[in-house]
C-alpha cells in the first residue's frame, strides 16, 4: 500500500510531547474515512532536533522547482496573500 508523508516541527518546550499529539490527532482524521489504518510518526533525536530546520530549508531550497515557488516583497505587496496559493498550488 501507498502512503503519504507530513513534515511537522513542533513549538519550542513541546518537543516530548509533539510525535505522540502529531499520531493521535492525525489517526482520528484518517480513522474517520479508513479505520483501522495505522499512523507511523517518526521523529529526529533531541540532539538532531535543533538543525531540523535548516535541513528542510536546505533541501527545499535546493529542488529545481523551488525557485518558481518563490514570493517576492513586491509580490505580496502587488497580490497579497492570495499569491501564495497562485505561486504554490
């Protein structure tokens, strides 16, 4: 079976308790049109936690496609919020 993927980061002070919130609220979502389905979070060690981030971003910004993902100041100003769902579908 297929599956999909979310990235999360969690608040700060929130770290220990985020990937078991993160299961429970997202298996009561797809519980409710698959039942029995089972929800897999996996989480970086504390250490790791604190470069999540700018991996992220790293890797984001490192897609080919990104570059048409980007919002300019004059963007925002021009279009405002409604250029984020024009820009990233």
């Amino acid at each position: 079976a297929g599956g999909g993927g979310v990235m999360a980061a969690s608040p700060l002070g929130d770290e220990h308790a985020f990937p078991d919130r993160l299961r429970e609220e997202v298996e009561g979502i797809v519980h409710r049109h698959t039942p029995g389905w089972r929800v897999k979070v996996s989480s970086p060690n504390i250490s790791e936690r604190a470069i999540c981030s700018w991996l992220g971003g790293s890797i984001l910004g490192s897609l080919g496609t990104f570059q048409d993902m980007w919002i300019s100041k004059r963007d925002y100003e021009e279009f405002g919020a409604a250029i984020v769902n024009r820009k990233c579908p």
